[in-house]
C-alpha cells in the first residue's frame, strides 16, 4: 500500500516513527510536503497528504500534529476524505472497519511511541467491513454533495 505521511511542526518528531512504522510493515512511503525544522500549519500539510489520496497517488495517509484534531478537521474539510483522529487499537479499527477512514490523524503531544506503532498496525491491516456501514458511507458521501442523506433511498 502507498501511504503519505505529513505532520506540523509538533508532529514532526511522531513522523519520524510513523515512517519507520509504515517501511517495516512493506509499505511505500509517499512524499509530500511536510514541516521541515520550524513552525507550519497543519491545514496546509493536512492537503498535501490528502490531495495525493484524492489524486491516487497514495492509498492512504497517516497525519500528526499536536493533538490530531486540527489535522483531522483540515482533512474532513477535503472532499473524499474520510479522516478518524484515532488514540488506541480499537478507534483505529473502527474508523476502517465501520468508517471505512482513509486518513489517520494522530497526537504528537499525548500518544507514546509504541501505542502508535500499534495503531498503525492495527490501522493498515483492518479492511472495510460493507454491509450496513457502507450505506453509512454513501450518506458521507451525499452530506459532502450538499444532500440530505435521508434522502437516500434505504437499502
């Protein structure tokens, strides 16, 4: 899998094990901008990793910044994103299992070095479930079309 991985500046030292964390599994990294020594935006790191998802350079894209939120809601904002700022095993299960979330937003500041790793893992391995979840998703999909997903015929 490609995988593009970005952090600001208060996510910078976490990238460094996300990287290291996606080469030992036998993933490609995916360049893209990203923070180098002093302050950066995260909105603007947050569209360079998910433009590569939108433009198919990438699979997926892994996001740190201080607390995950703000990478999260910056990717949130991108169409065809579906982004889960997530703190243990289980939320990142979740987030591909149910939410299908093709962007991982994590925190710098709060998540150890080894609970990311395992995240990570956790994150990568687990596929889309379907079934109920994915109607859930075809509604994502119209809420970001300006529709009412009550809208949707049921299925």
């Amino acid at each position: 899998m490609r995988i593009a991985v970005s952090a600001d500046h208060r996510g910078a030292r976490l990238q460094m094990v996300i990287c290291e964390t996606v080469r030992r599994m036998n993933h490609t990294l995916v360049e893209v901008p990203t923070c180098n020594g002093g302050p950066c935006d995260y909105p603007d790191m947050a569209w360079a990793a998910c433009r590569a998802v939108i433009d198919r350079h990438a699979d997926r894209a892994i996001l740190a910044c201080g607390s995950g939120i703000g990478m999260c809601i910056s990717a949130n904002k991108i169409h065809g994103i579906r982004a889960a700022n997530c703190h243990d095993d289980i939320t990142a299960e979740v987030s591909r299992r149910h939410n299908d979330a093709n962007v991982l937003c994590l925190s710098g500041d709060m998540l150890g070095d080894r609970l990311v790793g395992k995240i990570i893992e956790v994150w990568l391995a687990t596929d889309f479930e379907g079934g109920r979840h994915a109607r859930r998703n075809q509604k994502l999909t119209a809420i970001e079309a300006g529709q009412n997903p009550a809208d949707l015929p049921a299925t």
